[in-house]
C-alpha cells in the first residue's frame, strides 16, 4: 500500500566536479557547469509545491560550489532539511559559511587507516576528515562518518568505530557499496559478510538500512516486481538545470527545466517515465543505496517494515524528525 504519493527527497547536483578520484564512482570524470542561484531559487520554490522536504545537495563534490551556503540557508529557510556529503578536503575552511544550515553533514571515511582510506578515494584526504570532524565539533555541528562498505575494508569498522567515531559522538553510517553501468565493485558481499554486517548496524551509534541487507540477500530489484520507486519518490536535478528521470544512475531523459518545474514533472511525458521505475532492463538486479532509501519509506512491504527502525533510530538521534512533523 502507498502511504506517500508525492515525491519527498531531490538529489540536487551542484556539480558533476570533484576533487577527488574515488574508484567506485565515474562522476570525477564528467565536464560539468554549476547551478545557478536563479535556477535554485525557482526549483525550490516548485519542489516545495510537489511535496518534497528534503533537499539533498550533491555532486561531484558540493563544496566546490562556492555559493553552496546561500543555497543551504534558502532551502532551510523554506523549511527544507538539507543534507550535503563531502570528502572533507573543503571543509575546514568553509565550516563557518556552513554552519547550522545542514541537517545531515556527512563525511565520508572508508578506512582507520591513512593510507588505504587515501588509497580509495584517489586524493590524500584522510587527514582532511580527522580535521573537519575536530572543527565542526568546535562549531557545535553534529556530523556523520559515512563508511562505504566493500569486502576489502569490512574489517576496517572496528577500528573507525572504536577509534573514530565512538570517542566523537559521531554516528557511524553503513553504505554497502553498489554497482551501476561501468562502474563496478566487483566485491558483492557474501550471505556470511551480510550477516556480520547486519549485526554491526545494531551497534549503538550506528546506522544501517537493514532493508539494504534484505535487498542484496533477494539479488536486489526484480524488474517483474520491482521494489525500486526512484522517479516517484526522488527528483533529480543536474547541474545543466535538467530533470533527469528515471534516476541519475540510469539518465534515460533530461528533461531542461526553465523555471517550470512543477508542470514539467507533472507532465504526461515525465510521467510516463517515470511509470518505468524498477521496470527498466537496467533496473534489474539493482541496489543503489539512494533511490531504495526513499523507496522503502513510501509503501508498507517487507522491505518497509526492515527499515522503519533504523531510521526512526537515525532520525530520533539527529533530531530531523521534529522537523519532519513541523514542531521544530
């Protein structure tokens, strides 16, 4: 059964740019432009008419925006919660300009180890995060240690949550990883390393979407049956001011905006596309962690059922849900 019929999050790329290199992504390789104040200003105000709350500003790596911060402070003003993930390198000095205008600042770290962490992501940026921590501590922010999961770095949790996060505060966010296009892993993890990993997101301090273990153990999106609610759920805006449907990963169609959102989302073309969502041949097998979050929380199904504690766990502990309900 829906129990949401709107969309409710947009991933909003500022920028397909990055600064670092990381092996398990393609996006760093991709020309790109920034998005406009105007265009921001415009899409949000029609976001806010199709029912979305939570803006996600991504990319590429979002701090290379300069204009990232009035972004954020418009879209909070407009009652959005805002979310922004960064490798850290920019953090440092932009900390100020960003404080108290995200819900959910993540910084990704995938290793206790310097090298191996660096090793990953292309770029010396270990001792970048281990700073943006120690400041947006000082700045009294609340920040999250995303941790991309692969088989070779399963054995690094222990030591991040031992020595990281646990001595911060901070929650521990487990990100299984996922293959898309020609971008692959290689390493999908097995029913044992699922189950040790299922037992680590029971941890206190740590997040982990059981749906996404349930997920990967059913060999994930079945396009007969498809679970996935992408284009339903998600918007997804590029930095060209497009509206890219079904979702990022895939791109059938981009749509160009020009200031009308709203209608063009709304629109029979869209959403005849949107229609397709899970049911693309591309769409089976899939398990992307960004477009199942969202899916997961718009209809009962087992997969809703599996979900609903861990985020009402995140949720409680960073205090969104005061602002999901309008009390806060």
């Amino acid at each position: 059964m829906r129990l949401v019929k709107h969309p409710v999050l947009c991933n909003y790329y500022v920028t397909y740019r990055c600064n670092a290199k990381c092996a398990f992504c393609d996006i760093w390789e991709k020309p790109s432009p920034y998005i406009t104040p105007e265009d921001v200003a415009s899409n949000l105000r029609d976001l806010k008419r199709l029912g979305v709350s939570v803006i996600d500003f991504t990319g590429g790596e979002p701090l290379l925006h300069r204009q990232l911060p009035e972004f954020l402070g418009l879209a909070r003003d407009m009652g959005f919660i805002t979310t922004v993930t960064t490798n850290g390198l920019l953090y440092p000095k932009n900390a100020e300009k960003l404080r108290g205008k995200v819900d959910m600042l993540h910084f990704s770290l995938d290793s206790a180890d310097r090298d191996t962490h660096d090793l990953g992501r292309g770029v010396a940026c270990y001792d970048f995060v281990l700073e943006s921590i120690r400041v947006a501590k000082e700045l009294g922010e609340r920040p999250d240690i995303l941790f991309t999961v692969f088989r070779k770095n399963l054995a690094d949790l222990e030591a991040v949550y031992r020595d990281i996060t646990q001595p911060n505060g901070l929650v521990l966010i487990l990100n299984p990883a996922f293959e898309y296009g020609d971008v692959e892993t290689g390493e999908q993890l097995t029913p044992e390393e699922l189950d040790y990993l299922s037992a680590f997101g029971k941890r206190k301090g740590v997040y982990l979407n059981e749906a996404f273990i349930e997920l990967r153990r059913d060999g994930g999106n079945h396009i007969a049956a498809p679970v996935c609610r992408a284009a339903s759920t998600t918007l997804v805006i590029s930095p060209s001011n497009e509206l890219v449907l079904p979702c990022y990963h895939l791109g059938e169609q981009k749509f160009p905006i020009e200031g009308k959102l709203f209608d063009l989302y709304n629109a029979p073309e869209t959403q005849r596309l949107a229609a397709l969502e899970g049911r693309l041949p591309a769409c089976e097998g899939c398990t992307i962690n960004c477009y199942m979050q969202p899916s997961f929380a718009v209809e009962t199904s087992k997969y809703f059922w599996q979900a609903l504690p861990s985020t009402l766990k995140y949720n409680w502990e960073k205090g969104t849900w005061k602002r999901l309900i309008g009390v806060a």
